[in-house]
C-alpha cells in the first residue's frame, strides 16, 4: 500500500528540485538576529509539514511556464503567511500540539506566540516589497484580509449556534480556500501576464481549498487511527459544520433543538460528543459531505483539464485528489 509520505513524494516529483531550493530561500527569509527569535524560527522549519502550499504555488507555475525567482517569491510569502496563521490559530484555540509537536505558545506562551506570528506577516510584507513583488503583495494582503473575516465570522456563528450552508461555504472559502487560491493564483502569475489563465487558477484553488476544508470537518466525526475515537473538536468548541448543519437541516424541530442545547450547554461532555456524532451519521450528514466535498473536487479538475498536458498537470490532479482521500 502506498503511504502517504510516498504520495507526496510522487506528486513533489516534477518539483523536486526547486522544492529543495524553495527551502532555503523559506530559511534565509525566517532569520532573525534576536537570539530568542532566531531559535523559535529554526524550531518552527524542523517541525515543518508537507508543505503543500508551495506545491501548489511550484506545480501551478510549472502547469503554465517555467519557475521564475518570482516563483520563490511567492511560495516564500505563502508559507510565511500559512505559518503565522497556524501560530495565531494555536494561540486562539489555546492549542497545545501542532503536527505531532508542541506549538510555539506551549513552549514560549502565548505572547511571544503572538509576537513571532507578527513577526513572520511583517517578513512576508518585507519579501515582496525587497523583490519589488507588488502583485504578488496584492494578491497574500487579499488572502490574508479574508482569512481574518472568515475566522471572525465563524466565532461569531458559534456563538448564535445559527448557521445555513450559505453561510458555511463563506466561512470556508474565506478562512482556507482563498489561501490555496492564492497559491495557484500567484504561482500562475509568477510565469504569466494572462488575466483570464491566472483568474481561472484562482478559482481552480478556491475548489481545491473548500473541498479540502470539508474533508477536514468530515474527520471530526470519523474515528482517529492513533486514538480510534473521533475527535470531535468542532463540537467542544461550538463549530456548526457541513455534517452537523445538513443533519440538523434535516431532523424534526424537536431534535434540532436537543441537539443544539447539548452543544451550547454541555460541549465538552465526552457523552454529548457522542451523541452529536450518532445524530450526525444517523441522518447522514457525513454521507452528504463527501457527496459536496466530491462536487468541488470535481469543478477543480475540470478546470484543469482545460489545461495542456504535462507533468506539473499530473502532479495536480494527485495533489488535489489527495487532498480528499488523505487519513488526517
């Protein structure tokens, strides 16, 4: 059987080689000489994850020309951004673990957390305007403005415990999606001066994006393979997903309203987490993630199959099946 690590390895491929080289441009723009800052970035490139973020940027520029240094530019301002976001997210969901390792706040606490995540954006911003990369600027400054809303707009609908579908799909395809949009996006505009082929790779990331994040809150309700229990996150926090709202779309007034004074009352109650999860598989709510998981998945590779051939092509259409078939 094919391991994940495999997987990636055959999709890095046709990238190989700038991949390698993309992460020393990454380690050159993480230097700090504030001997504490300096110590925490290093520790943050060891314990760095697939990195398919600047895949995305690479294979998108490879799809449509040759790698550029504004290629580099950009995956480099990509996985700054990516990084100080996941560091702010820790802070805020006061998490401990981060990719199997302790997160920055568990080690350093939250303000120097808050601090490094800072530090990281303004590199970002100092990236491009050193390499003269104001398009590039133009295009993580809008990502990033839109991250912040879809992550204020979720907190705001746990609160109310009221959200439709509509609303679901705005929230992820602010707080996830149009990240990996701009990874393609930028990628693409890093070989290419066509607006209609680099908006047409926007939106090729923003499916790939939002069928992502939907197999993500599928996992809340599915069991771990380490803990075999399902983690059920979402619940202990108040986040209404995909599987929860169909299912509570799709229930008697009377269930809908037990189910919901059990999340706002009795959220991180093993029992509750429980009894959420059952309703949910009972009424198939997971069953109808997938199906919306698989339609955006699809309007994604049609996008690209109106591309030419190649092996970046290849790469991507792995990539962006693996995104809906990896185990965690």
């Amino acid at each position: 059987m094919e391991t994940c690590v495999s997987k990636i390895e055959k999709i890095r491929y046709p990238i190989s080689e700038e991949m390698k080289k993309f992460e020393q441009f990454f380690k050159f723009y993480m230097k700090s000489k504030v001997p504490i800052l300096d110590g925490i970035t290093n520790y943050i490139i060891r314990c760095n994850g697939k990195q398919m973020r600047p895949m995305f940027v690479f294979l998108s520029a490879k799809l449509s020309g040759e790698i550029t240094p504004s290629t580099y530019v950009a995956a480099s301002l990509i996985e700054l951004l990516h990084t100080a976001s996941l560091i702010h997210d820790d802070v805020v969901d006061e998490s401990n673990e981060r990719r199997g390792s302790l997160s920055i706040n568990a080690l350093w606490k939250s303000k120097i957390a808050v601090l490094v995540g800072d530090f990281l954006l303004s590199k970002a911003v100092l990236t491009a305007v050193d390499n003269e990369e104001y398009g590039l600027l133009k295009i993580v400054s809008s990502a990033i403005r839109e991250m912040v809303e879809g992550e204020l707009l979720q907190i705001q609908k746990s609160r109310t415990l009221n959200i439709t579908q509509e609303e679901y799909f705005e929230i992820i395809r602010k707080k996830t999606a149009v990240l990996i949009a701009a990874c393609t996006s930028s990628g693409t505009r890093s070989v290419c001066d066509d607006k209609e082929v680099i908006s047409k790779m926007h939106l090729f990331g923003e499916n790939v994006g939002i069928a992502f994040q939907i197999k993500d809150d599928i996992f809340d309700f599915q069991q771990d393979g380490k803990t075999g229990k399902p983690a059920g996150i979402d619940i202990k926090e108040k986040k209404l997903t995909l599987p929860l709202i169909y299912s509570l779309e799709n229930t008697s007034k009377s269930d809908k309203r037990n189910i919901l004074r059990m999340i706002d009352k009795h959220n991180k109650k093993s029992k509750t987490i429980k009894e959420v999860i059952d309703f949910v598989t009972q009424n198939k709510g997971i069953e109808y993630a997938c199906e919306k998981m698989a339609e955006y998945k699809n309007k994604a590779l049609k996008i690209l199959s109106e591309f030419s051939g190649n092996a970046a092509k290849t790469s991507l259409i792995e990539l962006v099946n693996y995104s809906t078939i990896r185990e965690r």
